[in-house]
C-alpha cells in the first residue's frame, strides 16, 4: 500500500484544502496517509515553511501549494 504524507500546520487553509483532496481520493484508492505538523519539529519548519501544504507520496515530494486531485490520482496509478 501507498504512503502518504501532508506536511502542514494548524491554520492554513492551503493544508485543510489538500487534506479534503486527499480523502476524496483516499476514497477512491486506498493509502496510508500521515500527517506531519511542521511546528513539531525545527528542521521540517525550517525545510517547508513557505511551502506548504506538502504532499510526498512513498518519501517523493509530489505537491507543494496545491494538490490536483486529478494528478494526485495518476501518480498513485
């Protein structure tokens, strides 16, 4: 199964918009899906901090700002 991981933080409606994105196409096909706080922790604050929401499939940066839904479904195949 797939892993995926939103970096984001509390407040950012960027994030709450990839997170729906990232249910309805959860829905559709099964992953893992993790989120990571960049506020608990120095060196993801310090890595995307003006980039966020982040969006990696399996460690790959795929998103940052914005997730296509549609091309967030062909990258998961």
């Amino acid at each position: 199964m797939r892993t995926v991981v939103l970096y984001g933080r509390d407040g950012c409606c960027l994030c709450d918009d990839a997170r729906e994105i990232l249910a309805r196409v959860r829905a559709r096909h099964p992953f893992l899906l993790q989120e990571r706080d960049i506020d608990e922790d120095d060196a993801l604050l310090l890595s995307y901090l003006e980039r966020i929401p982040v969006v990696t499939i399996d460690g790959v940066e795929e998103f940052e700002l914005f997730v296509d839904e549609f091309e967030l479904e062909q990258r998961l195949g």
